[in-house]
C-alpha cells in the first residue's frame, strides 16, 4: 500500500489514462472554471475583475460579518465540550492511528494555518499597539496597549481559526470512517442533512464544487502574503527591487517546491517537513524569549493569557456596532481572519480527516485547538510581544512598517532579528520557516484538491496534483499583481464567507449523529447499577469498547 492509502498503479497504466478515469468531471470541470476563468478574465480585463472583487468583498463585511463570528464562536464551544464531554470517546473508524502523536501533531498545525503564524508573529501586536481595539478603553502607543495587543493577538491565533479547520476534520472523518460507502471528501461532513443517499447528488455537488474554489482562494491568500514577505523584505534590507518580474519568480519557486514535496505524498513528503517544521519553529521561538526581554516576555505573557481567558466571549462576539470606527476595525480584523480560515477548513479540513483515521474525537478536538493553542501563545507571546517591546523602549523602530505607503508588514520580522545579535542567521531561520511551513499548507491542500476532485481519492495521481499546484501559483501571482494585500484579504473574505455556513451545518449534524446514536449510553450505564438490562433492541446499542491506539510510524 502507499502513503495514501492506495495501492501504486503506475505500472499497469499511463499516467494521463489514470488521470482521466479518476476524476469526478462535475466537480473538475466547474471547480477549474470558476478558478481558471477568473485567471483567463484577469488577463483580458483585470479592471472588470478588481471591481467584482471589491464588490463581493463588501457584501460580505456588510451582511455576513456578524454570522462569522458567531459561528465560529458556537463552533469554539462544541469542541471545547467535546473535549470535556461523553462524545469524545467516539472514534473516526477502528484501524489503530495510522501516525504517532507528534507527527499527527506537526501535519496538523503545518497544514493549517502555521505560515500565517510565522508571518504574522513579529507584525500583528505592533498594529494592535498602534491602533488596539475599540473594544477595550486603552490609549495607542502606551505600556496599557503592550498587554491588550499581545492579548489580542493570542485571541486572533488561539482558539477560533483552527477550530473552524477541526469541527471539518471530525465531520468528514467520522461520517468517512464510521459509515459505509461514505467517500473522503468535504461534502461528506453534511452526511446527516442530506443524507447518504445524496452524496452523489447536486448539493453535494454544489459544496465540492465551491470547496475546490474557497480553498484555491485561500491557499493563494497565504502563497501571496508569503511571496510578499520575499519581495518586500529582499527591498527593505538588501534594496533588492524584483519588481512584478520577482512576484512571478518567487510565487514559481514556492509552486515548485510544494509540488514536489506533495507528488511525494505523505509519509514521504509531508510528514518529513511538517516534523522539520516544529522543531524548528521551537528552536527560532526559544531562541528569540532568551535573546528578547524575557522576564518581561513572562509578565507580559501571563497578563495576556488571562485577559484573553476573561475576555473572551465580548472579543469573539465583538461587531463594533456603537462604537466609534468598532466595525470597521473589526471587520479589518478579527472577521478577516475568521472568513481566511474558513477558506481554508474544505482542504484542512479533508486533510485533517485523512490523517486521523483511528483516533478518538476527542484526541482530534484536543490537538486541533488545545494542543495548537500550546504552541502558537507562546509564539506570538516571545517574538510579538519583543517587537512590541523594542517599539516601547525604541530599541528597534518599526514607525515605517505602521505607517502609509510603508514597507508593510512584511518587512517586520526583518527589522526585529537586525536588532538581534546574529541577527543575520535570525533572519535566514525565519525566512527559511515560514517558507517550509508554506510548503507543507500548500502541498496539503492542494493534495486536498486533488481528492476533491476525484470524488474521495485517498491517493489521486501525479498529473492531477500538479495540475492544481500550477493552477494555485497563478492564482497567487494574479492576486499580488492585482492589488498586494488588499487583494489578498479580499480574496480571502469572498471564498471563506459561504463555508462559515457549511461548518454550521456540520456542527449540527454531530450533534444530530451523536446525540442520535450515543446519547443513551449513560443511561444504560445506570441501568446496570440498579440491575436492569442494557437495551439490546435493534435500535440500542452496546457502550464501544475502548479503542487502543497505537503509533505506526
């Protein structure tokens, strides 16, 4: 068997044969022409496609703002309770994991959202501190404003994003593993609703479809932010200006990359980075806290976790509604990263399930939102809350990247490390991680999108994955020529707002579906103390054995 869970083919037929008789035409033909006619639209009139870009952007922040964030924030919940709760003892199918815990771990969090991480880690609390949210009465630019924007910026990272990627994974993964002919894809998680009998049918047709497109979307979202970070960085601290030649070069470079390491497949490919990745981000990241102000990086990091604890139902329900410049901030904010994430649960979601074959649904609650949370608070705690610091104390002056027309976000973590002893090899290591952290998100979805497109392929073929791999680079280049990080957001925003629903629905048809089939399992369990007999009728069922889990890898 191969890594992906099918036997090899290549010798018995060619490649473009298996391409061929693999694919679900439906879901290929329109999820590659909404992708591919918007690039093919870029070329002949890129103003017409800006403009629709700008349009749909605004719909969304204008209507469906406050339904992201409510969705997300019942979602949070559910998992929580899941980890807490009953239902967690429920496992996705009976093989043991096919993965051991850490490397189960390392794909997880590679896979989600761990670029945006590093990208964002030397960046996001300096523009808290410079403009921190209405939500809190606390003035710009003083020692107040240092805790509540790392608080902030935990808020944002914690919890939320990875949770909306998480309630996926179970969704497709239970229904996939625990039902009969049930294919591992993203409509699969809507099994309750529709019922299997319709998954071959036009709903599920229809969130196949927009799932190919959202996560095209938001893939190329974080590919643009990457390359972005290159090309500004490369100007800032070198005055290396590659101009739109440099963002076709850089956004290749990553497409090839990720290529590779995704035809690799799994074992080969992405669970070798995504381990690489977690230890080097913990090097990077301790290094920083011992060269940074740590006993500061302790008291701030302390105070923003418990702020964050007290906080934060009125953040995660915040719309900014009476509040002076609230929903503007709010939308450019805490509902942009929400409907990124939510752009990314189709594919993180598919891959999350098809590394968890085997494991309870409470492990999967735990690492996707408890254990993650372990790793990025402290992220953002050292290497945040040291550029918050070094811009209090003016050890460093990063006045150019929160300023108009400055060299933006991109350049923060170059401005940090210079201040660094070693500061060169500080700023090789991060370039290096946020690259291979790229990577292993990218070959993933777009993996992702290759199973979508096959109807539940657990191993699609070469020419497929490439297909999809070259279509998501040009995806990302037309973004950052079309307009750089404005673009991205906006593209973000578009291909996330319709998922928020399709988490909703999943969500409910857990509870439908647990509650269904394991609900009267305390009950039965209090039958047996007062000596009556479990319910052994065609609709009972006996309490599941205990499922041993064992590491393969």
């Amino acid at each position: 068997m191969s890594d992906g869970g099918e036997p090899r083919t290549g010798g018995d037929r060619g490649a473009v044969e298996q391409f061929r008789e693999e694919l679900d035409p439906i879901v290929f033909v329109f999820g590659a022409g909404l992708t591919v006619g918007l690039i093919l639209l870029y070329f002949l009139a890129p103003e017409l496609v800006v403009e629709w870009i700008s349009v749909a952007n605004d719909a969304m922040l204008t209507y469906l703002n406050w339904a992201l964030l409510l969705i997300v924030f019942l979602v949070v919940l559910f998992l929580l309770f899941l980890i807490v709760g009953p239902w967690g003892n429920i496992t996705l199918g009976d093989d043991p994991p096919e993965y051991s815990f850490f490397s189960f771990f390392a794909m997880l969090y590679s896979a989600g959202f761990a670029a945006g991480v590093v990208f964002w880690g030397p960046t996001e609390a300096l523009f808290y501190y410079d403009n921190p949210s209405p939500l809190f009465d606390v003035q710009a630019g003083t020692s107040e404003a240092m805790v509540i924007a790392v608080q902030q910026t935990i808020f944002h990272w914690a919890l939320p994003q990875l949770a909306v990627f998480t309630i996926m994974g179970i969704a497709i993964g239970y229904f996939t593993y625990n039902y009969e002919n049930v294919p591992l894809r993203v409509s699969s998680a809507l099994t309750p609703l529709i019922g299997r009998d319709n998954l071959d049918g036009p709903v599920a047709k229809v969130v196949d479809i927009v799932a190919v497109f959202a996560t095209i979307g938001g893939v190329a979202t974080s590919l643009g932010f990457i390359g972005s970070q290159f090309i500004s960085g490369l100007n800032y601290q070198w005055g290396i200006d590659l101009g739109t030649t440099g963002i076709i070069l850089v956004v290749t470079t990553m497409t090839l990359l990720f290529t590779v390491s995704m035809v690799l497949g799994v074992n080969r490919g992405i669970r070798r980075l995504s381990n690489f990745n977690m230890v080097m981000f913990v090097i990077l990241m301790t290094a920083t806290f011992v060269v940074g102000p740590t006993v500061f990086l302790v008291l701030l990091g302390t105070q923003a976790f418990g702020g964050m604890i007290t906080d934060f139902v009125s953040m995660s329900l915040f719309t900014g509604a009476g509040v002076e410049g609230g929903t503007g901030w709010a939308n450019a904010w805490t509902v942009f990263y929400w409907a990124w994430a939510l752009s990314w649960s189709p594919f993180a979601g598919l891959f999350i399930a098809r590394i968890s074959k085997g494991r309870t649904v409470r492990e999967v609650a735990f690492t996707g939102i408890g254990a993650t949370s372990a790793a990025t608070i402290p992220w953002f705690t050292f290497v945040g809350g040291t550029a918050v610091f070094y811009q209090h104390t003016g050890v460093a002056d990063f006045s150019a990247v929160l300023a108009d027309g400055g060299p933006g976000a991109e350049a923060s973590g170059f401005i940090l490390f210079e201040a660094f002893p070693f500061g060169t090899v500080f700023m090789l290591a991060f370039m290096l991680l946020v690259t291979t952290f790229f990577i292993t998100s990218a070959d993933s979805s777009t993996l992702a999108v290759s199973m979508m497109t096959t109807g539940g392929k657990a191993r699609p073929s070469s020419i497929n994955r490439v297909f999809w791999g070259v279509v998501l680079g040009m995806f990302a280049a037309i973004l950052m020529t079309l307009g750089g990080t404005s673009a991205l957001q906006s593209a973000a925003i578009i291909t996330g707002g319709p998922f928020a629903f399709v988490c909703l629905f999943a969500l409910l048809g857990l509870v439908r579906e647990f509650s269904s089939e394991y609900g009267r399992v305390l009950l039965r369990e209090n039958a047996w103390i007062f000596g009556s007999r479990p319910d052994t009728s065609p609709g009972g069922t006996e309490p599941p054995e205990p499922t041993e889990t064992t590491d393969d890898d």
